[in-house]
C-alpha cells in the first residue's frame, strides 16, 4: 500500500492560484513515484484542480461534504457535485469543523456513510484537544470519536478508509505531536478497527498523522510502524514547499 500524502488548503486559494500550484506540482510528478499524492482544495477551486490534474497521478479530495444525495441545506455541497469533478478523497471531521463549525459525532457519523455509499474514500480525522490531553483522556476521546462515526459502517463499502490522526493542539502550532504520541495514537485506531471491524477493513486501513507537519519533520512519522501518511496544512500551500513534503515522504518508502 502506497503512502498518502495529503494537502488540505482549508480556506487558501482561488482558482487561479490553484491552476497555477497544480501545474507546477505536475511537473515533478515523476518524483512523486510510491507516494499517493492528494490535493484538497477549496470547493470553488475543485474544477480548476479538477482540469489541471486530469492528466497526471495526483488524486483529488475535498475538504467536507453533506451527506445528503441533494436537497435545501443552503451552503452545503453533496456527494454527485464531488464526483463529477473527479473527486476521489473526502476529509470528514477535521478538528476545525468539530470545533469552529460545531459538527458532532452524529454529522459525522452520516457523512462517512454517504462517502462510503457515493464511493468516495473518507479521510475521518480524529484528535483530543490540548485539554484533553493534560486531563489524560486522550485516548478515550480517540476512541468515542471512532465509535461515534464509524458506529453504523457498512463493512463491504468500508475498503480503502483513512484515518488521520489530528491532535488539535499540534494544528498550526509548529508544535507537532511527538513520534511516540502518534505512533500510540496510531496502534489505537488500527485496534479499534480491528477489534470492530475486522482484518478486512484493517488490511486497507491508513492512519495519517498531521499537525505541523513540514520537510524537517515528516520522515520520522512516516518511519513509524503503524502511519502510512501525512494531512498536511500550513506546509502544503507553496508548490515547492509541498514537492519538497512528497520528496522527503519518499525516501521513507
Ligand atoms: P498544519 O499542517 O498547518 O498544522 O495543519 C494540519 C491540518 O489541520 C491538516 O488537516
């Protein structure tokens, strides 16, 4: 199974700015050879990722989704409306929704379904705040996020899902969880879906870490046993910066 290396712009980025990232990104695509690379633009810059792409093996995600097929939920974007950009990845439950947004378990919960169901690959996020962490409940927040969107998973649709391991403290902070909190973090995800879920599910399980993910630092997460990629941020915004990420993932394959 091949790394993934993720870029979530959050709220970066105009078309324009995009077409111009994705063609220089491209142009080192050989470079990338091993590692799944993914984009995860703005909505309004999906289609311009979407041409830009079209011809090269960096992948597309989106950053949220409804889970409804279609329907009066102003604002919200559904699953056709992804696909028919080419969209292949979807990210669910990023702390900034969890927190700023106040998405709970129970969106959650339907949003993983209906990209399972639309065929479109989740990457669920899961993270203890900084709080959290001092109180000791890191784990147990680990695990009630877990049950909590996964609790309904449709077993044969749930191949090829990834979970990133977000700790909120480490997003954006340049203080990045340390190698043995992600690799606990880690073991804990492929357990609970072990125990849950089965091998099956396991077998093409990936756990990413993120959180001040950078060039300096991504070689020691992904040397860790149990993580299989990065969600990256703040460091996935510059092309040269986010080659540079894709280059340095590579030499841990
Ligand atoms: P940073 O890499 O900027 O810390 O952000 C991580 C993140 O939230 C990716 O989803």
């Amino acid at each position: 199974m091949d790394l993934i290396i993720a870029a979530n712009w959050k709220m970066h980025k105009t078309a324009t700015e995009t077409r111009e990232f994705c063609d220089s990104v491209i142009q080192n695509e050989k470079s990338f050879k091993g590692v799944e690379v993914l984009i995860c633009p703005p909505f309004t810059a999906l289609s311009a990722a979407s041409a830009a792409l079209k011809d090269s093996s960096v992948k597309l995600g989106a950053q949220n989704m409804h889970w409804e097929q279609q329907g009066a939920h102003t604002g919200e974007i559904a699953a056709p409306m992804l696909l028919e950009f080419g969209v292949e990845y979807v990210i669910i439950g990023h702390s900034e929704r969890r927190h700023l947004m106040g998405e709970d378990d129970d969106q959650i919960r339907r949003k993983v379904n209906a990209a399972l169901e639309n065929n479109l690959k989740p990457i669920l996020c899961v993270g203890e705040t900084e709080t959290e962490r001092e109180q000791g409940l890191t784990e147990r927040v680990i695990e009630k996020q877990l049950a909590g969107a996964l609790g309904d998973l449709d077993l044969n649709k749930a191949e090829n899902m990834v979970v990133a391991y977000e700790p909120v403290w480490a997003i954006g902070s340049g203080k990045a969880a340390s190698e043995d909190d992600a690799e606990n973090a880690a073991v804990l995800i492929r357990r609970y879906c072990l125990n849950n879920f089965g091998e099956k599910v396991v077998a093409s399980l990936r756990i990413q870490y993120g959180g001040s993910v950078k060039v300096g630092n991504i070689h020691s997460f992904l040397a860790l046993p149990s993580i299989m990629g990065a969600l990256v941020g703040g460091a996935s915004l510059e092309a040269d910066s986010f080659r540079d990420l894709v280059q340095a993932a590579r030499k841990a394959v």
